[in-house]
C-alpha cells in the first residue's frame, strides 16, 4: 500500500512540519543527485565509444562506419536545431538530408585521431580511472550509485516492488499497524543488511582478520571471532592509504595530460629521475615504512622513464585499487534506505501520512476493496498453500510468504530471510551476516554491463512515456496498417508491443496506448467487450521482444548471453503479435469493420514526423551488431541520444520542469529492481549453500516427475500463479535460480530431456505476458479497471480470448524447441567449428545448447558429444613452473589471496569465510562462490 502526504485540507503541527521539511528536502537532494549521475553515466558511455570510434584505423570498416554516423548525426542535428524555425517543414527536411549526407561521407574519411588512441590506452591504464577498472569501473560504480539513490527515491513514495495481494483487502483497522510493520521491518533488515555488507567488504577486500587465537578462558575448540571494530579499524587505515594514492594520481595526471592531448606517448612522459624526485617529496612515509617506499624507487640509468601510474607499495599494483573502497556505495545506500524508511514510520506514527488510495482497486482508506467470491477462493488457495509450505519444508518459508502478501517490499523479504538463514546456519562458524554479501558483491554481478542498462533502458522508456511519443506511434501504424482487416486492432497490437519493448512496462503502455486507442476502436465499432480485452492485454505482448526490461532481468539472473537471447526472442515474440493480429483479422472481418483508405501522403507524413524515435533500434541494432558498442554503451547512446530528441529536438519535455521528475520515477523504478536483484543473490547464496534446489528435485523426481514434458506442465501452472501474485521482475527473481538447477539436472539424468537456456527464458516471459492478464489477480486488469474506470470482475470474460491465444502460443515454445532455437542454431554451429579447428570442448556451445549445472563448467549436451568428450570433460590445465605463481597472480582488490606458495589444495581455501580444510582436503571448493565448507563436510 501507499503512504501518501495528507490532503491540502489538513495543517499538520509545527514538529509534524519539520519532519515533513526533512523528508522532502532530503528527497530533493537525491533527485537532484540522480538528474547529475545520470547525465554523467550517459556522458561517459558515449564519450568512451567516441573515444574508440575515433581512435580506430582510416581503413576500418567499423571505425568509419563510427564516423560517418556520428558525421551525419552532428551535421543533420546541427541543422535542425539552426533552421528549425527559419525555413518550412519541406525544406528543412531537404536540408537536414543533404547535410547529413555531407556530414557522412566528411566523417568516413576522417583518419584516427592519436590524442583518441592514446586517450583510449591512458585512460584504461596511466591515469586515475585505472584505479576503479577503468571507463567501464566507473560506469557501474556509477550504476551502484544510481540504484542506491533509487532505492532510497522509491522508499519516499512507497514505490518497492511487494506483491501487495492481501492489503488490498485488509479491514481499514488493519491497514495502518500493517504499513508500520512494514517500515520498521525494512528498516531493521536495511541497518543489518547494510552491517553485514561492510564487514564482507572489510574480510574479503580489505583483509582485516575474521578470527584470531583465543585468549586465556575463551573457548578453545576453534578461533575466535575478531571483534568488528579491530576489522573496521583495519579498513579505516587502509582507504586513508587508498585516498592518498588517489590524490598522488591526480597529480601525476596533470603531469601527463598534455603528452596525452599531442598524441605523444604518455609512457615516456616522466623520467626516472623525475618519478623518484616525485616519490620523494610525496609524503609515503606517513602511510607506508622506509622499507616499503624504498621500493618503489626506480633504477636512474641514461633515458630510463616510469609509466606515470601510482603503485601501492604494499601490493606493488594500484590498478583497480579503489574498487574496494567503491565497494561501500552499497552499504551506505542501505543505511540510506533504513534511514528513510525510519522516517516514514516516524511520520505515519504521528499522522502525517495518509494511507493513499489503492490505484488498482480504488480503495482508499476508508474502505476496503472489493472481496469477490472470486478472490476469497484464491486468497484460500494461497493461504492453503502457505500452510503446506510450512509443513513440508519449514516455519521460515512459510513466514516469508505470509510477509510477501502482506505487502512488505520484495527486498525486505529476501534480504532478511538471507539474514534469518545464516545466522541459524547449522555450523556456528557461518553464522554470520557477511555471508550475504560475497555473490553480490562479486564481479559476476557488481561489474555485469546488463546491470548498467536497468537504469538506463528505464530512463528511456520513461522519457518516451512522459513525451508525445504515443502519439507519434500510433499515428504511424494507423497509416500504415490500417487499411487491413481490422486494421486498426493490429495497430493496437504492433504499437503496444513496440511501446512495451521501449518502455519495458505493461502498465504504461495500458494507460498510454491503450488511452489513446481504446476511444478510436470504439469509434469505429469494435465492440467494448473486443476493445477492453485487446488494450488490456496488448500491455504486456512486447515483453517477448529484444532489449525488453524482463528479457535483460532473466539473462542477468540465469547467467545467459544477452544478445543471443535477443536473437533467440524474435520467433516467439514474432508468434504472439501474429496469432494477435491474426485474430484481430477475425474479429473485424466478422464484425465487418470498415476499413481505413491508405495515402502515401499520409504514410510519408507519419512516418517522417516518428523519425528520430524510429532511429533508437537503428542505434541499436547498429552499434551491437558490427561490435561498436557493447550493450551498456549501446544503452548509454540510446538513453543520450533520447534525453536530446526528446528535451531538444520535439521539445516535448522541458529541462526544468520535467527531466527532475522523469529521473525519480525512472531511478526509483531501477533502483528498487537491482536492490532486489542483491538481496536475491544474498539469498541464494544460502539456498546453494544448503543444496535446497537439489533436495526439492528429489522430493519431485519421488513423486514421478521426472520426463520434460512432466515437468513443463507443473513449471507452466508455477509459474502462472507466481506472476498472477507477483510483479513481473519479482517472479525472475524468486523462480529462475530455483528452476535453473532442476531443467540441469534433468539434462544430466538424460540429455533427450536437456532444455536451451533461450526457451526456458521464452517460456517465463510468455508465462509473464499470461499471468498480466489472467483473471482473477492479473495485473493488467487492475490497472485497465483504474484507466478505463470499469469493475475489474468486468474484465474477467473480455481478456479470456487473448489469454488462450498466448497461452496457445505458450504451449507451442514449451513442446516446440525449434522455435526458441532456431535463430541460434548457426551461433552454435560455429562455435563448435571453432573448438573443432583450435582442438578443444565446445563449451561455449554447450552453453547455448542446454542449461548447465554449473556455467564455468559446461557439460556435453547430447549422448554422442558425452560418448565423444565424456560425461565430465577435463579442462585445459594451465602448468605452473613456480608454485608461487598462483599466489602472485592472484589479484588482492577482489578478495584475498592465497600466501606465496600455495599449490591450489587446502591452503587455498579463504580462511575469511571459516576454517580452512588441512592440506588435500576439500580442494575442490571454490571460495569465490560461497563459503568453503568446514573440514568433515
């Protein structure tokens, strides 16, 4: 439910105003803090691919494609912008046209620039971004910051994604204790999360020491915990040393800028003599021992030079230095969001807040919303459900379920059932809260580029939305596909699934497309039943269309090529906006719907005035596909170059009044996603560690479930239900990393049962588009029954035809491999003629063919790849002349190291998360994906 301020009406006391002051200045400063990363990300990215575009070879196809693109767009906006209001549409238009063209052709010839290449080798490796992984360390550094500012936007407005069902029916008596629980649950889950994240970062990044000997009357069976301040004071020394190097590196930055800026090589630009005349005179001695800045002083021979690259003289490296200490952005923003949320319950105590009216069933406070025999069977159901959980597995599952209806925000859910699970951890050494921290704070997830464009897709779609693009896009599709048999129910179709794919939410399309089109198809004789059920379920149909919101949430969370998945989406997605279509011919051939007369005229015209949005897959398809960008930079292109048409060139939006906005919603959505993406890896982290996906297939594979096409029915009707009580991204989040572990499995008994990682991923997106509009707690329905002010139980019969149809569409990718596959099908033929010509495993093959148990080491999907490669093939194994090699290569920025000498057995082992094994035992275990298990395990 959501708190809202009180009406205009009330005057709250002088003390309730101050808090009030409080909240909505705090709330302004983050906007405003939000509007400035966000621009600075997208300068970045696109100053970083204009980098390489330009640093790139004359005779590059790929460089000059860079130039003559970015030549026409600089020529043919430049143009717009100075003509804009000096010369009629037609000929401007002529004149954008042939100065772009100019502009192309000018930028093709354009020869690589040496300040750009040698810009591109400096900044990834001499100069202060070196220290945080580079263009790239900053960009999702930035990223952590932007989903932690979100996250603390989406706490003011009470906009965390929850499941929300049972609040929406509590008695009026119960709805404001139960808002208050909420808070101070998240409060205290946020305050021991954010704990239990600092003293990973202090263990894992910094090396403080997790346990020491035990003093005199301490239990002696095993180490003593060291107490958290000895670990935090540990880390306190070492970011004084960490700031002190940043500082050093921005001096030697300045030094070097302008061999940078000339071209000439910024390598050579300091002289030995130079270097240790600097080193001198810097101040070391107050961080590091004689000794220690003895050794970074260089040989002073004829013409020696040092790369102008600080070194921390305890590692002898500095790159990636301070990625530990960014590390701590996500700590911090959990104590951010607890502080926030403390302050909400502070308000709602003392009445300032008001229990806002349920935009989806129209329920205020003052009464309760509509408790149909319909959803008093499902309530039933659910709570039936619960019941069973709690008998068969466990009280805290159960708990947890009945605080997910109860509204409480999804990360709150996740985030302390991780919390509550490892402090009852059944080995006393693991009861800690670090333990929720190593996966998230891995570089599989924290450095994943799918994690740069949540925010930035988002601010996309949400600029889009606030804009005249709606318009613009139905317009076009009315000229062009209007004059078909039902002509305009297909341009319902087409344009709310390309208006989903840009926004990435259903709910949006309904109130944009839907408001738009809804009247039309009335007007021209549509029935209301027809109407109704088309825009209503037409919101979700682009969820199965590449670089859509949940396509990029399943790939981040099931460990899958994203552009493979964008290939693998187009057949499915091609197949529901056909059997749509195709039934919309139906009706209004049936219904003998006049047609609309086409005129190219018309056609010409609105096509040419959706141009500059017509250009945002362009940029897309364009940069992904000839390997200009990579999909967070494509992300960051695509979000600049709409924040520019939409501020500068339509002049839709304004920059005072809406850019504010548009980032808090946008950034608030965002950030409420990857908070739930942490805390979803905090807890699967633990379920892992306890091999509970494993004992659940056992339990089904007992009960006779143990064929595809078994367990495809039983994963249809979960994951049905799941998505009818749950926010889309929500049901990612809690399904894949329980499902993922049984289709491998499934593989491995029998590779005639295997299952492509692409169609288990088109099968959840389907079942998402299904469960939006599936009676009785579809999500589309409540929001159309809001827009279009009918009772939702109205709207039960009208989406049923569209519901079969996907769901027809559903069954044929679940028992149809080939539809899923097809459009990969000759990634994986190369792939494997590749591994064939270099003489080793297809394992990047393997990955596309069949969902693995384990993704870093792939196993053969198929009988005769198993008789051919064997069941468990070996991996090359790298030799080592020096034993110490493993321990000096080891990089200490993301965790600790092994001491020198070790040999990958025992001693290898990350005492930080337990006691180590002896020597050859449990040396298989890998530190970096969860604790090590204690000897004996």
């Amino acid at each position: 439910m959501s708190l809202e301020s009180p009406p205009e009406g009330t005057s709250p006391s002088a003390k309730n105003e101050l808090l009030s002051f409080v909240d909505r200045a705090w709330t302004l400063l983050e906007q405003r803090l939000a509007v400035a990363v966000v621009v600075l990300e997208i300068a970045t990215l696109i100053g970083w691919v204009s980098l390489r575009g330009l640093s790139s070879e004359p005779d590059s196809p790929i460089g000059q494609l860079f130039r003559a693109s970015a030549g026409a767009l600089f020529a043919g906006t430049s143009t717009f912008l100075i003509l804009r209001k000096r010369l009629e549409a037609r000929a401007r238009a002529v004149a954008v046209i042939v100065l772009g063209l100019v502009g192309a052709i000018g930028g093709a010839f354009v020869g690589g620039a040496d300040w750009a290449a040698n810009t591109v080798g400096w900044t990834q490796s001499a100069s202060v971004l070196a220290l945080i992984g580079g263009p790239r360390g900053l960009v999702t550094r930035l990223t952590l910051w932007l989903a932690l500012l979100g996250a603390s936007l989406a706490a003011s407005s009470g906009k965390h994604i929850s499941i929300d069902v049972a609040t929406r029916y509590l008695p009026t008596a119960f709805r404001r204790p139960t808002a208050l629980f909420g808070l101070l649950v998240g409060a205290a889950v946020s305050l021991t999360a954010a704990y239990g994240f600092v003293d990973s970062i202090a263990v894992t990044k910094f090396r403080a020491d997790a346990f020491r000997p035990c003093g005199p009357g301490e239990a002696s069976s095993g180490p003593c915990e060291t107490r958290a301040v000895d670990r935090f004071g540990v880390v306190v020394e070492a970011m004084q040393r960490d700031l002190f190097l940043f500082e050093r590196q921005l001096g030697l930055d300045l030094r070097t800028l302008p061999f940078v800026f000339r071209g000439e090589s910024y390598a050579d630009s300091l002289s030995a003599s130079d270097w240790n005349a600097w080193v001198k005179s810097g101040g070391w001695d107050r961080y590091y021992s004689p000794e220690a800045v003895q050794s970074l002083l260089v040989p002073e021979e004829t013409g020696a030079k040092k790369m102008p690259m600080v070194d921390d003289p305890n590692t002898g490296s500095g790159r990636n230095l301070l990625i530990r200490d960014l590390d701590f952005v996500l700590p911090f923003g959990l104590l951010m969001v607890a502080l926030k949320l403390l302050l909400r319950a502070v308000r709602l105590m003392k009445g300032e807040l008001a229990l806002g009216a349920d935009a989806m069933h129209g329920a205020s406070e003052g009464e309760a919303g509509p408790m149909t025999k319909t959803v008093k069977v499902a309530f039933a159901s659910v709570f039936a459900f619960l019941a069973a959980i709690v008998s068969l597995i466990g009280w805290l599952p159960g708990l947890v379920g009945l605080l997910a209806l109860l509204g409480l925000p999804l990360f709150v859910i996740m985030g302390g059932a991780a919390e509550v699970a490892w402090l009852t951890h059944v080995d006393a050494e693991y009861q800690h809260l670090r333990f929720i921290a190593p996966t998230v704070l891995d570089t599989h997830f924290s450095d994943s580029p799918i994690l740069v464009t949540i925010p930035l897709f988002t601010f996309v779609g949400y600029l889009l939305a606030e804009a005249k693009t709606p318009d613009r896009l139905v317009d076009a599709a009315r000229s062009v596909l209007g004059w078909l048999p039902g002509g305009l129910a297909i341009v319902a179709v087409v344009a709310s699934a390309v208006f989903t794919l840009l926004t990435g939410g259903s709910g949006v399309t309904i109130i944009a497309i839907g408001g738009l089109l809804y009247p039309a198809l009335r007007k021209q004789n549509y029935s209301e039943a027809f109407s109704l059920g088309l825009v209503t379920t037409g919101g979700s149909v682009g969820l199965l269309l590449p670089y859509s919101l949940p396509l990029l949430i399943f790939a981040l969370v099931a460990h899958v090529d994203f552009i493979k998945a964008f290939k693998a989406v187009l057949v499915p997605g091609a197949l529901v906006i056909l059997l749509l279509a195709l039934y919309s011919a139906y009706v209004g051939v049936k219904e003998k719907i006049e047609r609309e007369k086409p005129t190219l005229d018309r056609i010409m015209t609105s096509v040419w005035v959706l141009k500059w949005e017509l250009f945002i897959p362009v940029i897309l398809v364009a940069t992904l596909g000839t390997g200009l960008a990579s999909i967070d930079e494509a992300a960051g292109l695509v979000a600049g170059y709409t924040l520019v048409i939409e501020l500068f060139v339509y002049r839709d939006l304004s920059v005072k009044k809406d850019l504010g906005r548009i980032v808090r919603s946008a950034i608030g959505m965002a950030g409420a996603i990857i908070v739930i993406l942490s805390m979803a890896n905090a807890l699967m982290n633990y379920v892992v560690d306890q091999r509970i996906p494993t004992a659940i297939l056992e339990m089904m594979l007992g009960i006779g479930i143990e064929h595809r096409w078994q367990f495809l029915i039983v994963m249809n009707v979960f994951l049905l239900i799941l998505g009818m009580i749950m926010e889309g991204f929500s049901a990612i989040f809690v399904a894949v990393p329980l499902i993922l572990p049984f289709v491998a499995e499934l593989g491995m008994r029998d590779p005639n049962e295997a299952m492509s990682p692409f169609q288990l991923g088109m099968i959840f997106i389907l079942n998402l588009e299904l469960a939006y509009c599936m009676p009785p707690l579809g999500l589309n329905l409540f929001i159309a029954s809001f827009r279009f002010e009918r009772p939702v139980a109205s709207l039960y019969r009208v989406v049923l035809p569209f519901a079969g149809i996907i769901a027809i569409a559903l069954v044929m990718v679940s028992y149809i491999p080939w539809l899923s596959d097809v459009a990969i099908r000759q990634d994986i033929v190369e792939l494997k003629a590749q591994a064939a010509k270099d003489g080793l495993p297809p394992r990047d093959a393997w990955m596309l063919e069949c969902v693995q148990a384990d993704p870093n080491d792939p196993q053969p999907c198929t009988q005769e790849e198993r008789d051919k490669f064997g069941s468990k093939p070996e991996a090359p194994k790298l030799e080592l002349t020096d034993s110490a090699t493993a321990a000096t290569d080891c990089n200490p920025d993301f965790g600790p190291c092994p001491p020198a000498g070790a040999t990958g057995k025992g001693e290898d082992c990350n005492p930080d998360f337990g006691p180590c094994p002896p020597a050859g035992k449990a040396e298989d275990c890998n530190p970096d994906f969860g604790p090590c298990p204690p000897v004996g395990k």
